[in-house]
C-alpha cells in the first residue's frame, strides 16, 4: 500500500449506525467450490506453480467472478493460498452474499488473496453493495470479517468518497386513507 494515512472504515460499526445492510460473509458453498478460468491466452510454469492468463479472462468460483483483461496467479504457497492478480481497465469482482445482495468491486488491479478472502484494489477503486458505495485510490475488502479500509482518490481533496444509501421504509397498507386538507 502507499505511504499516506489510511481511513479505517470501520464497515460493521458506520454500516450498522446508518441503516446501510451490512456485507455479510460472502457465500461460504463459493470457497469450496471448483476454480474455472477462461481467457484467449494461458501460459502454465508448473515448477514455479505461477500462471498468466490474458484476453477476456474470467475466473469463476460458485457465484464470485472476476474478470480482467490479463491476469496472474501465483500458486507458490501452497493449494488455498493462491494469490490472483487481475488487471484492466478496469478489473471487476463480484460476489453474491449469503442473504442474496451482490458484492460488486472495480479497479485498474484487484489482487485476491484466497487464503483471507481479501480483495485489495488499486487505482480507481470502488466497492458497491446495495446502491451503497466506497470510492478510493485504493481499498481493501476483507470478506471474511465484513471490513474495508480505503486511501483518498489522488484527485481533488485526497479524500475517500462514501455514499450510504437510506433503507426502503415500508409502503403503506392500501387500506390507509390520505388526510385530505
């Protein structure tokens, strides 16, 4: 990450004091699911266990897809350590939560780390959920405990933008009349 002070988006604690529904953990079932890539190009090093896809590369694993023009993934670590490094213009995540919202997540280079379930995004980053949204030049996601943190945009004030949209209040009954003056 870059030198500059993170703002710690505390995502549980302002998602819960604003009404916004909180990102709940991303489908589990996903995790355990097969890992399919589909790309126009692959070049496999099967001793190094690093991989680079590219041209229109999507990467699907239950309901999480990433898509990307290029794509690298290095398997050094181990099997459920990989690390997935996506890039274009931009990169795009998205994930449908166990209470059926989806997660959407884009920048010029997502890195997803399997291990931690952790999406750090770089370069016109941006986190949606239910209209709802985090803009920054950069963003880290971490799915398993429900937290983002992320750095001012390098434009205007440096700031990170937040927009909390309110709930949907409950239609009135057809049975209530309108006070009429």
């Amino acid at each position: 990450m870059s030198k500059p002070c993170f703002n710690l988006l505390l995502g549980i604690s302002l998602i819960v004091m604003t009404g916004l529904p909180a990102v709940s953990y991303a489908g589990k079932e996903d995790f355990s699911k097969t890992i399919e890539i589909a790309s126009q190009q692959s070049f496999l090093d099967r001793i190094a266990k690093r991989s680079v896809y590219r041209g229109n590369v999507l990467i699907t694993q239950g309901t999480l897809e990433l898509k990307a023009e290029e794509m690298q993934i290095d398997a050094s670590n181990g099997a459920d350590r990989e690390v997935f490094v996506a890039t274009g213009t931009p990169a795009q995540y998205s994930q449908q939560q166990e209470n059926g919202t989806m997660v959407h997540a884009r920048a010029n280079k997502i890195e997803y780390h399997r291990e931690t379930r952790t999406l750090s995004l770089e370069g016109n980053a941006e986190v949606e959920q239910n209209s709802s949204s985090v803009k920054g030049n950069s963003i880290v996601f971490n799915m398993e405990l429900e937290q983002i943190m992320a750095q001012g945009q390098n434009q205007g004030d440096g700031r990170v933008i937040t927009i909390l949209q309110p709930e949907n209040k409950k239609p009135q009954s057809a049975n209530t009349q309108d006070d009429q003056p």
